[in-house]
C-alpha cells in the first residue's frame, strides 16, 4: 500500500513538471550535457577562455568561464559606426500582415501524430517591427557594401563588434541590419511564422521589404553578390539564418548561429518538411548536393531541451546542433562547430567570448566581387 502510494505521489510529480515546463520552460533547469557522450562529434578541448582559431574548421569545447574578449567592449580611440533606426508597421507588408496566438496558450500534439502540433489560438493580429542599421565609418557612400543580417534585432553588441573588428581589419567594413521579429515566439506567433518555415519566405521578406528601405532611409548600396551576405541569429533566428541561405543561396552564402533551433518546431506543418528545422539533420543536407555556404554555430551544454508538450524526440537543442555538425562534417562543409560549457541558451556571456571570432572566422575567405550590383 505504501508502495502504491509512493508510485503515485512519483507520477503525480512528473505530470506537474511536464506542465510547469510546457508552461514555463525557463522554471526547470536543463540538464547539463557532456561534450564528450557517446554519439556526439568529437572535439578539441581548448583551454578555459580560449576560443578557436578563426584559421580552423571543425568542432570545439569552451569553458567554463566566459569573460569577454576586448573586441566585444567599446573602445575609446576606435572610430564608431552610425546607427540608424525605423519601425515598420505590419500593415505596409505584404509577406508578412501579422498574427498572434493568445495569451497563456500553446498548443497540443496530435494523438495520431505527436511529431505534429495542433494550434487553434493563433489568430490575425497586428505589429510593429524595430529595425536599426549599423553603418561603419569607413563605408564610402556610393559603394556596394558587404552585409550582415541578424534576426531579434537590434543587437549593440553586434554593432560595438564590427566598429572594433573593422578597425583592425579582421572583417571588411560591412553594414549590419538587425531586424526585429513581429513578436511572439514558437508555433502560431508571427516570430515562429516567420523564423521557424521552412522556405524561402522570410528571405524573400527582407530582400523585397526591408533591403530597399535600408538603402532609401540611410543612403547606402548593398551588394547583391551572395559572398558579401550573412545571416546570422539566436535560437530560431539562428535557424532562420541557416533558412534563409538553404533556400536563397544565391543571396546569402554566410551564416552565423547561436543556439540554432534545429529542431522540429515549423508551424503551420509541411508535409514537404514534415520535421521542421530537424529536417536540416535528418535529410535536408545529408540528401542535397553542396551548397555554397559557410557556417559557424554554438551551442551549451545547458541548453534546451524539451521545453513543451511535444515529446517526439526532436526537442533537444545539443542533440540537434551535434547533428548539424556531424553532417557538416561529413558532407564537406566549411564550418566551425563550438560547444560551450556552464552556458544556456543563446548565452549573452558565451556571445561576449566569441562572436568577434565567429565573425572573422565567418569573413576570412571574403573577396569582394566585380560587377555585382
């Protein structure tokens, strides 16, 4: 009897924490993993503090500490760029007129299919979007630049990386686009809408509705010359990013992820896709020829996993980006892979330590190309 009880009382706890997360993921503390299980990529463990070389590709491990390096803070005796900032209202898109699930809802996975998530909340529903534009001081006005596009916008620390890296001449004076999302997150939100389908939607967004609104409100050209493009992202920004050069790769050849949600997280579902962002992994590159595309990624060993009511074995966000690397490896990519220890998801102290490295090691076979406009 006191057994039955303490089965129970066990079954009970574990329903209440299934709720709690799908809830609130950020209440429950994810596991930490370790970079050296069985089935992971292996990887060169580098000295606490130390990041990669942007000379190598490959697979990396950091950590514990996280302090940032020089280029992520502002320095006094170097020029800074000019930041320009706009909002668009969802009414003047026509990609992307708004939508919004209801508060306090999500969701339920399909008893047939569980990979398949059911949303009956998500209705219209207008924004605005924040956009704010980093031109350096050594842009020429009337030459095409080299671009870099980020996802969650705006993004200072990015802007304070490139004023410091295009200083020292680590990476070509580019001009940075942060774009805000349309607000929400996940499965029937205009962020999930748009971060998280698998097409070239959110590509052909910026390209048509943002690219010329840049160029007009802040007098500069962009280069239509796909090496001189990034995209770069946290989370589903990161995987957005990846989606962005996947399915355009004649307009980005560069991406730049933290995070990445790689996994099955695509709403409304595509039978063509059937997983999501987990497609990437599970098919996508292993089944395509090469793309023309450079990759840097990261992820934590804290980092997500599971953090809803789905439990389809394509929620684990470390499984997900180990993946990616693997097939990266195996397909012949150029890419640089870096697992972080004691950091979460799309860790700001992480960032700090590497993305002046993951940019130069992103730009280092950069060369501008003739006649591109």
């Amino acid at each position: 009897m006191e057994l039955t009880k303490i089965i129970s009382r066990t079954i009970a706890c574990c329903v209440l924490f299934n709720m709690i997360w799908s809830v609130n993921p950020a209440i429950a503390q994810p596991p930490t993993r370790d970079p050296h299980t069985p089935g992971y990529v292996s990887a060169t463990e580098l000295p606490d503090g130390a990041n990669p070389s942007p000379d190598s590709n490959g697979n990396f491990i950091i950590g514990p500490t996280h302090d940032p390096v020089s280029q992520s803070m502002l320095q006094a005796n170097v020029p800074q760029g000019t930041i320009y900032r706009f909002a668009m209202d969802s009414r003047d898109s026509k990609i992307y007129p708004g939508i919004a699930r209801e508060p306090n809802t999500f969701g339920a996975a399909d008893p047939v299919s569980p990979a398949k998530l059911i949303v009956t909340t998500s209705h219209p529903a207008p924004y605005t979007r924040q956009v704010a534009v980093y031109i350096p001081k050594q842009y020429v006005a009337g030459n095409l630049a080299p671009f870099i596009v980020g996802a969650d916008g705006p993004d200072n620390l990015l802007f304070t990386v490139l004023d410091n890296l295009i200083a020292e001449g680590k990476v070509p004076p580019m001009i940075a686009i942060s774009i805000g999302n349309g607000s929400g997150d996940a499965q029937g939100s205009e962020r999930g809408l748009e971060y998280d389908t698998m097409s070239g939607l959110y590509a052909e967004f910026v390209e048509n509705e943002i690219l010329p609104l840049v160029e007009s409100k802040c007098q500069v050209k962009l280069t239509k010359d796909p090496a001189g493009r990034a995209a770069m992202g946290g989370s589903s920004g990161g995987s957005c990013a990846l989606i962005m050069a996947w399915y355009h790769p004649e307009l980005y050849h560069r991406v730049l992820t933290y995070s990445g949600t790689y996994i099955n997280q695509q709403w409304p579902y595509n039978p063509k896709t059937p997983h999501g962002a987990w497609e990437f992994h599970e098919h996508l590159i292993p089944k395509s020829r090469l793309k023309p595309l450079r990759i840097w990624m990261e992820v934590g060993d804290q980092d997500l996993f599971n953090p809803n009511v789905m439990r389809d074995d394509m929620h684990d966000w470390v499984v997900a980006n180990e993946n990616m690397a693997k097939v990266l490896a195996v397909k012949g990519y150029p890419y640089q892979f870096v697992f972080a220890r004691n950091a979460r998801h799309v860790d700001n102290k992480v960032r700090k330590q590497t993305l002046p490295e993951a940019l130069e090691w992103l730009w280092k076979d950069y060369r501008p190309a003739k006649g591109m406009n």
